[in-house]
C-alpha cells in the first residue's frame, strides 16, 4: 500500500531530523492527529494519504523533496 510506504518513509525522516509529531506538525501546519493517522504505528497501518499540498508542506518542514518522501 502507498500510503503505509509514505507513512513509514515521513516518520523515518521526521526522526532522523529529531522532531516529534507534534513539531513537525506545527511546521507544517497540521493537526498532530492527522501526522499520526498518516505515518501509522506499529500497532495501526496509516488511516489517511495526504494531499499533494500536504505532503508539499510536510517536505517542505523536513527540508526533502516530495520525491525523496515517495520514492
């Protein structure tokens, strides 16, 4: 599944850049829930796929490109 791969790939930059949920969140604009609902868990596979200017805003935050977080 996509979603789950772009998860995974957003939380693993998101922690080698050392930020929480809840400040990559804010630099990017979002609630903290819908960065949890994105990257999943590994209880919970990610519920939501962001939009196109989500997913610009969240690469934008992690100083990355959109195509290094869907590669």
């Amino acid at each position: 599944m996509i979603s789950e791969g772009l998860g995974m790939r957003i939380k693993a930059v998101r922690q080698a850049k050392g930020l929480t949920q809840v400040a990559l969140a804010k630099k990017a604009r979002i609630s903290p829930i819908y960065l949890v609902q994105i990257e999943g868990s590994a209880k919970n596979p990610p519920i939501r796929t962001p939009s196109l200017s989500v997913l610009e805003r969240l690469a934008k935050a992690l100083q990355v490109t959109v195509g290094e977080l869907v590669e």
